[in-house]
C-alpha cells in the first residue's frame, strides 16, 4: 500500500471494510475524529472528511476489532483509557511502537491488554487502573497488529460467469 499524505473517508472505507457512513457517525459521537473534518463549501456543499496515515492504521485496526465482535462501546472505551490512563494514542500501542503494547487473547476475542515496559499487564476493558497478578503463563496472547480488510472472495457464478447466466454443461 502506498502512503499518501491525506485519505478521503472513500478510501479509507475501502481499505478498512468500514462504511462511509460509520465514519461519519463515529466522528458526529466524537469516537474517532478525521484529521480534516468536513466542512461547508462556498457552493453550500461540504467536504470530504480526510485522514491521515495515522488515523488509517488506527482505523484498521478499530475495523479488525469490530469484525471480532467489539461493540462501539468497547471501542470508545478503548480509546479512552489508551488516552487518559496511558497518555498514547492507539497507534503508539500497536506493534510496540510506544509506552505501552495492545495484546488480543485469541481464546477470548473480546479481551485486550496493555504490557507496559516495567512488564505489567493491565485488562484494558474491565480496570485498566491496577496491573494484573499473573500466576501462571496459561493465557496466550496475540499482539495486536493493523492489517488491511482482507479481500471479499466472489461467489462461484458471479461476476466473470458465462454471459448468458446459464451453466454450461
């Protein structure tokens, strides 16, 4: 993929597997502000909302959590603990790029960590406030990474199917 200095939310849509319409809701409830927001035009028509490369990891990622089942909920309240306990932007958290680094619990698709670099671990979602007394190494963890969407596979018979719509024998 090839960064660019801004991304219309089209795009951004297309590489994360969310709807235009989503990231307009998320940034009317402030859940995910764009970095140029859309605004009216002289004509009386607006803007496109744009992103930055930035906000595009942040988005994949958001996008990757959804398709397991966080709810917007869960997702605010990510970004808000990320900011007022930690003082990081999720970015930062994902792929040990900053103070703390976002892990997944495969077993329970609903659970992120956070490992500081003193080690400790805190439950993102529950109580990030107090580290978490490990006992055993029974918990495998997955560190949280961006991708893109993955591709949508075509069903058989759809697109590049004989023209005339019948099988052929």
């Amino acid at each position: 993929m090839k960064l660019k200095k801004l991304y219309s939310s089209r795009e951004v849509a297309q590489l994360t597997g969310l709807t235009a319409r989503q990231l307009q809701w998320w940034a009317q409830r402030k859940i995910f502000l764009p970095a140029v927001a859309s605004h009216k035009t002289e004509a009386g028509g607006f803007t496109e909302r744009r992103y930055s490369p930035i906000d595009l990891l942040e988005l994949m990622v958001l996008a990757d959590l959804g398709r397991k089942g966080f709810t917007v909920h869960k997702i605010r309240k990510l970004l808000h603990v990320l900011k007022s306990r930690f003082k990081t932007r999720l970015y930062e958290a994902i792929e040990g790029g900053g103070p703390v680094t976002l892990f997944i619990d495969p077993s329970a698709d609903d659970t992120l960590y956070a490992r500081n670099d003193a080690g400790d671990l805190f439950n993102l979602l529950d109580d990030a406030s107090q580290p978490l007394l490990m006992l055993s190494d029974g918990i495998k963890l997955r560190q949280l990474t961006a991708r893109e969407r993955p591709a949508r596979r075509r069903a058989k018979g759809t697109a590049g199917s004989d023209k005339r719509g019948a099988s052929q024998p």
